[in-house]
C-alpha cells in the first residue's frame, strides 16, 4: 500500500480500533499452585535481588505505535478482534505489515524512557524485543522484518534494542528481555498456504514437519542472539505467547548458553508451570491473597500496553494503591509504558511517573526490599509490609484521587509497648493509642492529600 493508504487506514483505526485487549485472558491466570522452585543457586540469588526491586517497567513498541492501536492483536483473527468496518481481514493483515515501510522513529530516545522510569521509582526493566506480529526491535540477521533494516536502518540507532537496554543498564535498572515466542509474520508459525484462523499455528505440524522445523530453528536462534552478548547483561528473559512452550523452542538449551554467559539469568516461560518459569506473571489483575513465590503482576498504565492517543492513564495515588497492595502480597508490579511512534514517552505519562516517584522517594522504605506480615490488610485501604529484620512494620494507605485523608488510620490489633511510629511521608513521629484492642494513629492536621506511608518500629 502507499503511504497515503496507510495514513488513511491508520485514522480508521484510531477511530474504530482503540480498545482495551483481552489478549490472553484464555492462558494467563493467577497461578497460585504449581510453582517449581529453581536448583541453581545463581538463578535464587537473583530472584531475591528482583524481589527486593518491586516495581519496574513494560515497554511495549513496535510497528502498533505508528497508527496508535492495541499492540500486534489487530492481525490475530480471533473473534474478541474489532478491525474498521470494510475492511478484509487479509487486506488489514498487508496493511499491517506494510508499517514496517513507515516506521521511522526519528526522535528515538531510550535515554528520555530510562529517565523516566527512574523518575517514577522503578527499579527494573522488560523491553518488547519481539511482540506476536514478528518485528524485531533488534538487528536480527535471521530476517528483514526489523527496525533496522527499514526506514530507521541509517539511524545510528537503528539496533533499538542495544540501546535501550544500555540506557536502563546506565541508570542501574536489572534489564529484562521480552521476547515472544510465537511468530505471526514467520512463514513456519503462520504459513501463507493456509488462513490464519487464530493465535495458534495455521497447520498440523506433523503434516509439515519442515515448516515447523524452521519457525523452531528461527525461534531459538533469535533467542541466542539476545542473549549471546551482544546486548550486554540480561538478567531476566521473559518469554511471552504462552500457546507455545519454551522447550518447543528449544528453551533450554538456549539458558544453558546463557547463564554460562550470565549467571543467574531468571527465566520467565509465561504461564508454562515448571523449572522455566522462575516466576509467575498474572497479567491485568491481583491475586486475592498473599503468594508465597517470587510473582508479578503486570499491569498497564492505561488500558493498554503500546502508546494509543489521548490514553487515559491511570493517576499517581491510584498507581500506589495498587503497587501497595501487591507488595503487601508478595509480590512486584511491572507498569505499561508505551513510547509512541517518534520513539518518546509522551509528557501526560512522564508527570504521573514522577509523581509516583517523588511519593516513592519519601515513601519507599514500606515497599523496596521489604518482606510480607500475616496481617497484611487489617483494614480498608490499609496494607502492612515489613521489614527483613522483622523489626519493623511499615503500613500504607492508599487515597482514591479526590479523597480526603481521614482524621486518624485505624485497625484492629495491638502495639507492644514501647513502639514507635513514624510518618514516612515527612519524618515526624506519630503517637499510637491502643483501646479495646484496636490501634489508631491520629494524622496530623495540614497534610497534603496523598497515600500516607508510616513504620512501627520494635524494640530498640
């Protein structure tokens, strides 16, 4: 199609294409039984230094930020799937792949991403190396259908991926690789003989044996180049797209290599229980009670995960409402960030990360490298963690936007005697009563309407 064609084509989509995706509903739950703990001793050590981060960032980019629309979803030919009224579906399915004509990020800076990420108070990064559509994000020598062998391809730049995973790695970020494992644009996953009736294969791989061969040899060779080295440390690979099994791909024999490069690498086979997925990720919600292995929640910021126009992201005290209750449940919050086409984070998202932070920079000692408490959540939008030592217990409550701060925080339980209460937010000492065995902790008049943090320190 020319350009003209995909602009047009791209405005329909903005109008008729903009939805909140159910992507996997079918394949990613909460996955409270099942978890295989690792043996490498490497890979716990760096599962409890991922655990103690508990807050990071999803980036979604790709060919989809061109026309502004729900990641790659819109060429899978599922029936939850809206495309603009007229249109065939083989005829969306070209003009999809034809964005890989026109994407040319000429404003691409992963130092802008980095700095606000870290702004908002995150400590770790997942980077869409690959979505389902097949566009690498990296220079793969195994294909065309990349950032760098398009538009972008004389933009120093253009080997995204380096980039971007130096920028997180030069601000302290633990870098993590998104990589999905089936490949839509790959004629031995989604073969042009036949339709393309859904996520799956579109044949019978005993029928095509070859076919299939190749989409595997494909897949675990790209693996091999993220993780060879030439993109530095990958301290997490996390493996999206669970209808198809990392040992389908050759998984393991792709760790091998790598944590003989990098030891400890954490692998994440999504939703595929057992010794590759180190831990779990239950997508779009919160599990309803305290897990007692390492997990994530991954959420989006807006209610999607690539940059859509005029998102409506979700605001700072409602994020740390959510990041609080996750952490009270052991867990870590990985947050949707979505740059848009010319390669930036747009403004709207980088004020609400740094009011995330600025809370987090005051507050941050009830969430980073705290453990869980059995009384975890004594009281409506109250959430208890603790400290490792077991010395302190640090409470948060969360404030819906618009809401009051009530005159005292109360809950049910007792205080030994001696404990010492301290407002995170701006350091000063609170004084706790205990009557009939329920705590309240009186707030002090003049403070700003945000989420109040506190610790409870025992002892001396």
């Amino acid at each position: 199609m020319s350009t003209r064609t995909i602009t047009l084509f791209a405005s329909l989509s903005l109008a008729l294409f903009s939805f909140s995706a159910r992507a996997q509903e079918s394949d990613i739950v909460a996955q409270a039984d099942g978890y295989t703990w690792p043996t490498d001793t490497k890979v716990l050590e760096k599962l409890s230094q991922w655990q103690d981060l508990k807050f990071g960032a999803l980036i979604h980019w790709g060919l989809y930020a061109v026309p502004g629309i729900v990641e790659s979803w819109s060429i899978c030919n599922e029936d939850w799937i809206t495309r603009p009224e007229g249109t065939t579906y083989e005829g969306y399915k070209q003009w999809y792949w034809d964005l890989s004509k026109v994407f040319n990020p000429y404003a691409f800076d992963p130092g802008q991403w980095a700095d606000a990420a870290k702004d908002a108070g995150m400590k770790y990064v997942i980077f869409t190396t690959k979505h389902h559509d097949g566009f690498c994000l990296f220079d793969s020598q195994y294909t065309d259908f990349s950032i760098a062998k398009g538009p972008f391809a004389k933009n120093p730049k253009k080997d995204a991926a380096k980039y971007v995973f130096e920028a997180f790695r030069d601000r302290d970020f633990m870098i993590g690789a998104y990589f999905s494992k089936p490949d839509w644009h790959h004629p031995g996953f989604w073969n042009p003989a036949y339709a393309t009736p859904n996520r799956r294969p579109n044949y019978k791989k005993e029928a095509h044996p070859d076919w299939w061969k190749s989409y595997v040899d494909y897949t675990r060779n790209q693996l091999l180049e993220i993780t060879g080295g030439r993109y530095g440390q990958i301290d997490i690979l996390w493996l999206d797209g669970g209808w198809v099994t990392g040992s389908e791909v050759g998984l393991e024999a792709v760790l091998e290599k790598a944590r003989a490069r990098y030891p400890g690498m954490i692998s994440v086979d999504r939703t595929i229980q057992g010794p590759n997925e180190n831990y779990q990720t239950p997508e779009r919600m919160i599990p309803d009670k305290q897990i007692d292995h390492p997990w994530e929640s991954c959420l989006t910021h807006s209610y999607d995960w690539g940059w859509v126009p005029n998102a409506p992201y979700k605001s700072a005290h409602k994020v740390i409402g959510i990041l609080a209750e996750i952490v009270a449940k052991g867990g870590c919050l990985v947050l949707g960030i979505g740059p848009n086409a010319q390669g930036l984070v747009e403004d709207r998202q980088v004020v609400i990360l740094k009011e995330i932070g600025e809370w987090l920079g005051r507050c941050g000692k009830a969430i980073y490298s705290t453990t869980i408490t059995p009384d975890y959540h004594p009281a409506d939008k109250l959430w208890f963690t603790a400290s490792k030592d077991g010395k302190t217990k640090y409470g948060i409550y969360t404030l819906g936007d618009g809401e009051a701060l009530p005159a005292a925080i109360s809950w049910e339980g007792n205080l030994p005697k001696g404990a010492k209460v301290k407002l995170l937010n701006n350091g000063k000492a609170l004084k706790a009563v205990v009557k009939d065995g329920k705590v309240s902790i009186k707030l002090p008049r003049g403070l700003k309407a945000e989420p109040i943090a506190f610790s409870v320190t025992f002892g001396k």
